[in-house]
C-alpha cells in the first residue's frame, strides 16, 4: 500500500482501503482497544465468582504497582514544575539574541560556527492558525490581544483567524471586526471562511484548519518566504499564550538536533476561567494539565495534543492534516511519525498556554459537557488501529521502534478506560462474590485492610497535587472570596470520583463505540463568558 494512502486513512470504512484484506485488518485493529478494556472488566468480575483468591492477589499486586506508579509520577511532576517556573522566568527573546552567529555560503548552505543553531531565528516566521465557529468576541477577542502583547517581533508573526461558512454571517461578523481591530498589528493578517460542502470532510477543527493552511499558503507564495524558515502554531480559539511563548518557541525550533522533523508541545494550564467553573470541572482540568506535564518528562510518549507548533515544511509535504477525523491534534504526530519512516519527535516545550476549563453556565450543563470533552479526548483511541496498520506497512521504522510507540499507545488508552474501575470498584469483589470458602480465607481477612493502605500511600499524590494546583493559579479576582483557597485545596477529595466518571466513563465510551463501529463526529465544547 503507498504511503500517501496510508498516511490519510480515516477509518475502516475509508475509500484508501480499496482490498478487502485490509479492510479487515483495519476493522479488528478497531475492534482490539473496546475489546481488551471489556475483556479485563468482564474477567476481574467472573475471576472474582470463580477464583477469588487469585484475583484478590492480583488486585493487590495490580494496586501496589500503582501505588510505586503514582510516587514515581509525582516525582517526574515536581520536576516538570520546577522547570516550569524557570521556563516562564526566562526572557526568551534575550535568549534568542544571545545565540552565537552562523555563516552562509555562496550555495545557501549553513556552515555551524560552534554550538551556531541551523536556522538564523530573526529570519524565522510564525504562522499561528485560529479557527473558530460558534465561539463569539468574548473569546477571539482575549486569544489575539494575548499574542498581540507577546513579546517577540510583530513584523513575523501571520495571523490566520479561521472561521466556517457553516456558521452563517456571525462568523464573517466576527471575523471583519477582529481584522479591523488587530489587522496592522501583524506582519500579516488572514481571515479564511471554510466552505461547508466539501466532499468527505466532518465537520471540526481539523477540516477548517487545513482550509486556512492553505489559503496561508498562497499568501506565503506570494510573499516568497522559504517553507523551511516557517514554523505554524495550531492553537485551540480560547488559547492565550504569555508573553514569552513564541521566543521560546523560536529558541526550541532553531536549537532543535532536526528543527524540522520535530513537534513542539506546549503545556495547557486551563486557568483562563479556573475560578468561575465548578470544583469538579477544576479537578478534571488541573489532572488535564498535570498529565501533560509529567508527559514532558517522559518525550518517547509525548505525541501532540491541542495548541501546538510543527514546521510548515512538514505540513506542506504530509499535504496538511487528516481533514475527516475528530482527534486531529495528536494525529498530525502519529501522521508525521509515519511520512518520516519513524524519524519524527515531539519537542516538550516546559512553557504553558492557557486555555479554558470546561464551563456550560450552570453545574447541569457542565457536567454533560464535561463528559462529552472528555469522550471526545478518548476518542484519540481512533489513533490505536492507525498506528498498527501504519507500522505494518512501513517497513522502514525499525521494529523496536515499533513496538514501544504500539505499547505505550494501546497501554495508554487501556488505563484510561479500566484502571480507575479496578481500583475503586472492582477491588472489593471478592469479598462479595468469592462465597463462604474465600470469605474465612486469611487472605479474605487482610484484602480491604491492604487496600485501604495501599490507597492511604496512594494519597500523598493527591496532596501533592492540591498543593501544585493552588501554586499554579492564576491571580484570584477581586470579587472571589479568599476562602476559594481552602476550596481549591479540599476539592482534590473528588479526585476518585472525577477519574472515574470523567475519565474512565467516557474513555470506555469511546473505544466501546469504535470497537462497534459507531464513528464520532467533532463535538465543539461550549465557551460561555
């Protein structure tokens, strides 16, 4: 099969798998996520009936591991923290000025004068990709003013605000006036609307963006600008950057080993309403954005996800992203991995954008949003079957290579959906299925007492990660009581509830509804002001 088949495939049912063999092979790939996560609920609940006292070993093995797996994720969080203080307290642009200079033959080609980076940064431009639908001033508005003060050099940054045909005249409303307010601003100022009869596109952010590519790229013809020296950021329309992201994004990308065979991933604090949304939406948030941060530790599992930054060179030659599927954000990496036969990576960027925590103007309407985010996140779980299909047809990744990126996916999205269940729920079942012969069992005996030990230990995890999110608030607002502090330190007692209703729930949803065939649609989440 040709990679540029490959490289596009949507789904099981896509057009690019013209032999049935490999419509096959997709749809088991499909089949394998839901299909594992419900086999290990269904076992650990007949397990417990049937053989209760090995279940009941396995729960507490299963529960120490996590207990040594929460310890060594604190330590990589504390870590990630500490540099993250450093990052923000860092004036990048100094940083980018105080590089060491490089030379350029007759040829065009770069001679390294020391520890020179390969790329001369002033000559660098940003191309920062906004698209937007329903979401009115009150939110695009903030997101431009925030990289209008940015401080990094005007004359290079190409704004293109996206908005969709779809949405009628308020998007070309929205749009005119934000060209008017912050048009001369920029070096460039682009407003695209994304046309909503293209064939075999879905509706989200994925099929807008790539229109906005290009159409920024006849701009960029024009302007003859080498695709080599531009690097576009692909940021969500509530993402407020601070003051110093793009030069640290500029140091990351001219210093990088392969500038343009990397990824640059930003950490999403979501603090833009942190204080009006309800505890649990906080809770969910603040872990979103713990997650992410012990990810920047680990970058042999860090894969794109929301706000991020590539060379438009490789969007260019991967001809743009996957314009028919939901999680386009992480896709792109998963996409890029596979053009470059493996010779792609994630560059963790230790520096936050802030976003919005998930809000729907009343606790009712919050929860369901919740949920419906988060399965939308869970529906990532569509890059398992992608990504083995992928690697089966490239024979140039090496196959260690292979089998870690596979195993870390798929072990990924297998936690999400059973861990949380195993560990608070599950774990007592034999106590109530194993009968009368397990019940006067020693083991029987000391099972809820070694839980309840395990999760005690557990806890520090939790403490330390109620004492990070007070240390990365935002400056509280005026009209907030100071007693919002102890709130936002005792709201992390939700945290065994939150993992498993917004986390476990909707990550089984959406590997049940691929391993059914039940495709996703892009579902916006709701930004009130």
């Amino acid at each position: 099969m040709q990679k540029q088949d490959y490289i596009k495939i949507a789904n099981a049912r896509d057009p690019r798998l013209k032999r049935k063999k490999d419509r096959i092979l997709y749809r088991f790939l499909e089949i394998m996520p839901g299909m594992l996560a419900w086999l290990t609920l269904v076992a650990i609940v007949l397990l417990s009936w049937l053989a209760p006292v090995g279940i009941a070993i396995f729960i507490i093995i299963f529960d120490l591991y996590w207990l040594f797996k929460t310890l060594f994720l604190s330590v990589h969080l504390r870590v990630a923290y500490k540099k993250v203080k450093q990052h923000i307290a860092t004036d990048w642009l100094a940083k980018l000025q105080s590089l060491p200079e490089y030379d350029v033959n007759k040829n065009g080609d770069v001679s390294k004068i020391d520890d020179s980076p390969k790329l001369d940064w002033r000559e660098i431009y940003h191309l920062i990709i906004l698209p937007f639908a329903k979401e009115g001033p009150e939110v695009v508005r903030p997101t431009l003013q925030a990289i209008a003060d940015s401080q990094y050099p005007h004359s290079k940054m190409i704004i293109v605000l996206a908005a969709e045909a779809r949405i009628g005249q308020p998007a070309r409303d929205i749009a005119s006036q934000m060209q008017k307010e912050f048009g001369s601003k920029f070096f460039q100022f682009l407003t695209t609307l994304h046309p909503a009869d293209i064939p075999c596109e879905i509706i989200g952010k994925g099929s807008n963006q790539t229109w906005a590519g290009k159409q920024a790229k006849k701009l960029i013809d024009e302007l003859e600008i080498p695709y080599e020296n531009i690097i576009i950021s692909a940021l969500d329309i509530d993402t407020r950057v601070l003051p110093h992201y793009f030069g640290c994004l500029a140091y990351h990308f001219v210093t990088t080993q392969d500038p343009w065979r990397s990824s640059y991933q930003p950490i999403p604090f979501y603090n833009n309403n942190i204080w009006q949304t309800p505890c649990f939406s906080r809770v969910v948030a603040v872990s979103g954005t713990f997650w992410q941060m012990m990810q920047q530790e680990r970058p042999e599992r860090l894969a794109t996800f929301s706000s991020h930054s590539m060379p438009f060179k490789a969007v260019i030659e991967e001809s743009y992203w996957n314009w028919n599927i939901v999680s386009e954000d992480s896709r792109i990496f998963w996409q890029s991995l596979l053009f470059y036969d493996g010779d792609y990576q994630t560059v963790p960027l230790y520096y936050p954008v802030s976003l919005d925590a998930c809000y729907g103007g009343s606790w009712r309407r919050t929860i369901i949003n919740q949920y419906k985010q988060q399965r939308r996140w869970g529906w990532g779980v569509e890059n398992i079957p992608y990504v083995i299909f992928g690697f089966l047809n490239n024979k140039k990744i090496s196959l260690s290579k292979k089998i870690r990126y596979a195993f870390n996916h798929f072990e990924g999205f297998w936690s999400w959906s059973t861990n949380a269940l195993i560990i608070f729920l599950l774990g007592w079942l034999p106590l109530f299925l194993g009968g009368d012969k397990f019940n006067v069992t020693l083991l029987s005996y000391n099972l809820p007492r070694l839980t309840r030990w395990i999760m005690t230990l557990s806890m520090i995890g939790i403490l330390g990660s109620a004492i990070y999110n007070i240390m990365i608030l935002p400056a509280k607002p005026r009209d907030i009581s100071r007693w919002r502090y102890g709130i936002m330190f005792l709201q992390w007692v939700l945290m065994p509830v939150t993992i498993m209703v917004f986390g476990c729930f909707p990550g089984l949803d959406a590997q049940t509804r691929l391993m059914l065939g039940k495709y996703m649609g892009f579902w916006n989440t709701d930004k009130p002001r």
